[in-house]
C-alpha cells in the first residue's frame, strides 16, 4: 500500500471523528447519517460488530458520564476517495480519571463534496497518558 500524507485531510477526518465524539452529535441521528456511510459497520473495544442501524438506534440514547479524548492522530490516503484514520482514545470520567484505553482505527470515503465513515475499529490497548 502506498501511503499519501495530507495535512489538510487530515484536519478535516480529524474534525469528523471528533464530531463523533461530542455527547450532542451523538444524540443527533440526522447528524450521524451526515457522519457515517450507509454501508458503516464497526468492530468495537468490546469485539462485537454493529453497523448503521445498531448505532442510529442505541447511541441516541447512550447515557453515561465523562467524555471521550483523544490524540494521536494519522491519516492514510489509501486511494483517490478513501482514507484511513488513526488515533488512540480513553474515556474520561468527570473526576477526571482515563480508562478504555483505545486504539481506533476509521476508513472514510468521499461522496461527493463530503467524507463519510464507512468502517471504523476499536481495539483495547494498555493505558497511555493523552496529550
């Protein structure tokens, strides 16, 4: 695989993944269909798969405390129109203590003037200091 680097797709996808991570955005169904690509499936930190109709019915009503953070981000622009994106992540409870320690992986398409994620993939990682 040839790998492009573009700091410009990289702010942008960096943006998107962020977005997703915002509690509003995640309540917001139209939101998520702007976000994510029809055919979006995910294999998440716990191993199980789930896809378009899985998150639009469970993450509006996700409840829970803290946030999620993030750093580390890459992008790879595998082909004209597909780019992956690669960060870490951990949840962040209100008291300020990190867990789910997370490597992320998302492969986003472009139709049209917008990306849209098609695949993304959370692996549990030991626990990292965000920056």
């Amino acid at each position: 695989m040839t790998v492009y680097f573009d700091d410009a797709l990289l702010m942008a996808l960096t943006a998107r993944e962020r977005e997703l991570h915002d509690p509003a955005v995640r309540r917001d169904v139209l939101r998520l269909r702007g976000l994510l690509h029809p055919s979006f499936v995910e294999i998440g930190r716990s191993g199980y798969r789930i896809d378009l109709a899985d998150v639009l019915r469970d993450l509006p009503t996700e409840g829970g405390n803290g946030s999620i953070v993030a750093d580390g981000f890459e992008v790879r622009r595998v082909a004209e129109g597909v780019a992956m994106l690669l960060y870490r992540s951990a949840h962040r409870s209100p008291s300020g203590v990190d867990s789910r320690h997370t490597l992320r992986s998302s492969t986003w398409v472009r139709e049209g003037d917008e990306w849209l994620m098609v695949y993304h993939q959370g692996t549990p990682t030991e626990a990292f200091d965000i920056v």
